[in-house]
C-alpha cells in the first residue's frame, strides 16, 4: 500500500471496525497453548522503540521469533528488518506477505497466525489496537502510557477484563517495576517500614529533546503525516511529555503509595518551546497530587534543553524517609536500609515473565495497574492545560475528552492552540 494512499476511516468506526473485524479472527487463530514451544511475534509500530522493545522479547527467551510486522510508513518496516537481518537475523522470518503499511496495517497484522503481539506506536492508538488484539486473541505487550485522554483509560481497563475472561497475558513497558532495587524498597514500604506515610516528591527534571525526530517539515507531507512524524510534540498522539515520558515516575508513585492519586491541582507551561515546530506541548509541569489518607505527593517535571537535571523519587513516613530513582534505593530512619546487590536487566526480564507465563498458562496482566498510571498522568496535564482542580472519580466517571480526530487519512489537520490556564475548557 502505498503511503498516502488516502484511507478514510471515522473516529467511530475506527473502533468498531477493528472489535468487528479481529473478532471473526479469534475462533481461527487462537492464542499460543499453554506448554508449545515456540513463540510467534507480530510487531504494530516498527520506529526505534518497535526495534528495542522486539530486540529485547527475542533475547529474553528460547524460540521466540518476529513473524509479521506493520506500521503506517513503509521505510519502518524497512528499517526494521534491517537491524534484525544484521543483527539477529535467526529471530526475524517475516515475507512480503506478513509486512503491512498504511493505517489499516494493524488490522492486517492481527490476521496472521500470531502467539504474541507488541504495540510501540505513538500512544494515542494504543487503545483501539490493544482492543483489536484482544479481540483477535492475541497476547499483548504494549507500552507505557496506554492512552493520552480519558477515554482511552477507559478502553484500556475494559479491553483488560476482556483479556482475562480469554485467559491472555498483558505486560506493560514498565520495566522499572522488575528493577532489584525497586522491588526491594518497595516490599519494605509495603511491609510499614516507613511508618505511616506523611508525603512525597517525584521529580524528573532535564532536557528539552530538542533533537529528537526531523528537524523540518518537507513540502509533500501532509499536516497528518507532519504530525505523525514529530508525534512526541502533539498531544493528541503523545499525551504531552507528563504523559508519555514521567508516567515512569507517576507509575512508581503509585506502586509505593499502593493507590491511585484521588485529587490534584498544577501548573505548567510553555517558555523554551515557543517555536511551532515543538507542536502543542508544554516543557514544564508541577503538580500537587493527593493519594487517600491526605498524602501530598509533590511532581515538578520538565523537558528544557541547558537546565539543571534532577530525576529522584522520595517518600516521607513517621518512621523514616525512602529515596529510589532508576539505579539506586534507601531508607533512612529506624529501619535503614540500602540497595547493594546486583541488577539484571529489567527490560529482559518483563519479556521472560511474559513469555513465562504464556508457554505456563500463567495469570499476567498489567492493563488496569498502567491504566491508572496513565490516568494519573493526564489528570496532572488536564489540571494544567485548563487551571482547574480535578478529582480522580470524576475523570473515570464523567469526563468527555477524547482526543481522536474526526478521521485518519493522509491529508489537512487543523492545528491545535496550545492551552492557557483559565481560558482552555475543562471537558
């Protein structure tokens, strides 16, 4: 298919079409049996995340190999199996036949005979592609953060009931939750090492990204096409960097408080990205999260090239105070303690517990815990983008904002002003 064939398909039907379409496919091509050997992959998204996130599912176990991959740009899928020829050429065995382009290449994908698919496309589609999955009966690896409005959290804790009633595995891209140090301060604030828990401070601050994806817009792509190529800078597709990116952070918070936030007010704004071709993302955000109990955890983050770094996590109790960030854990107070074993690598470890648990018929399924992550992200942007105060309830329960747009198909795309306090409305 060509790139910009023109493939009209309604925000609506873009849902239905795909629960539809998949669901004739599940009696058909089943997912993998519990106690088969071999592991066949499918890949939806095949840019450098697609190509790490793959890499690290065929290390982490024995016969475990790439078999179909898709992707909205043809040079991806290129790309892709390039790396792999060059560099793992045994764990790739994909024809021209289970390679698809386009928008509806997802749907494609999902019809070859497949144990296991991955989903690193831009976020925004992660919803409706995990649902189609699902659907088809495929397990699921997908990455964080699974939705960029509320809608889509929704989706997403649905789709994971589903995956459960159809006894499919879902593993989440957050690995930091199989990184040694984490797990072991985190048994012990779970254990009351910590005492009662007073507040926190989750911050991740450092630079702008300013290099990442191309630097101009070339005069035959369309406003989609622009969009989908610096889709890090529109949040639409990404959820803004809160979302995309500190959903780690956010994700730790909630593992160590064992909760989701239930309220939260923040601030941000846009200082260093003014020109437009930072899109419509902010590069600085703090938020005042509150979890139950009346714990305030403090979150400034920010993307913003030449400033002071700073990415460390601490939670404060009546019997002491936890420090971890992403090498390193401690406790000070009555029950110290710090980290000083080794460190397997987590990314190889999430894949081994997934495949694990597929060839074992084992419970795996990380949708509703990455799903309240995400939520807790885009609660901090919404509060941000309109200056009001947001309660958790209200989000899961009565908010409307959905940031699909009205069709997908190469052509215009009205852009978006970034939002001001006071004057963008809350939906």
């Amino acid at each position: 298919m060509e790139r910009r064939q023109a493939i009209d398909i309604s925000r609506r039907d873009f849902l239905k079409t795909s629960a539809v379409a998949t669901f004739s496919l599940a009696g058909l091509h089943s997912a993998f049996a519990a106690g088969s050997d071999k592991i066949r992959v499918g890949v939806i998204g095949c840019g450098g995340r697609g190509i790490y996130d793959s890499t690290n599912c065929v290390k982490s176990a024995e016969n475990v190999q790439i078999v179909a991959l898709a992707d909205v740009f043809p040079e991806q899928l290129a790309s892709f199996q390039e790396h792999f020829k060059t560099n793992l050429p045994d764990k790739i065995n994909v024809t021209p036949e289970t390679c698809f382009s386009g928008f509806d290449a997802y749907r494609k994908l999902l019809a070859c005979e497949l144990d296991l698919v991955i989903l690193t496309t831009p976020p925004h589609f992660r919803p409706a592609y995990f649902r189609a999955a699902i659907e088809a009966g495929k397990h699921v690896f997908m990455e964080k953060p699974v939705a960029v409005d509320p809608a889509g959290v929704r989706s997403v804790i649905e789709t994971g009931a589903l995956a459960d009633q159809k006894k499919l595995t879902v593993l989440a891209g957050t690995q930091m939750r199989r990184l040694e140090p984490l797990v072991q301060i985190m048994k012990r604030i779970r254990n009351g090492d910590l005492g009662q828990m007073t507040s926190g401070q989750c911050y991740r601050i450092g630079g702008g990204m300013t290099g990442w994806g191309p630097p101009q817009r070339l005069p035959e792509w369309s406003d989609m096409e622009w969009h989908l190529r610096r889709w890090l800078f529109y949040t639409w597709l990404s959820g803004d960097f809160i979302v995309e990116q500190h959903v780690h952070d956010l994700d730790l918070i909630n593992w160590a408080m064992n909760s989701h936030p239930v309220q939260c007010i923040a601030l941000g704004g846009r200082q260093a990205r003014t020109d437009a071709i930072f899109g419509d993302v902010y590069d600085h955000f703090a938020v005042e999260y509150v979890y139950p109990d009346d714990v305030r955890i403090d979150y400034k983050g920010a993307q913003i090239d030449k400033i002071a770094s700073r990415h460390e996590h601490r939670i404060f109790g009546t019997k002491g105070s936890a420090f971890f960030d992403f090498g390193q854990a401690s406790i000070k107070g009555e029950k110290p303690f710090v980290f000083q074993g080794e460190m397997p690598d987590p990314c190889l470890r999430q894949h081994a517990d997934q495949i694990d648990a597929i060839r074992n018929g084992k419970h795996l399924n990380e949708a509703v815990q990455i799903a309240e992550s995400t939520m807790a992200a885009i609660m901090g942007r919404m509060s941000a983008y309109t200056g009001r105060a947001l309660r958790w309830d209200w989000l899961m329960k009565a908010s409307k904002l959905d940031l699909t747009p009205k069709s997908y198909t190469f052509g215009p795309l009205p852009e978006q002003p970034v939002a001001i306090p006071g004057v963008t409305p809350l939906i």
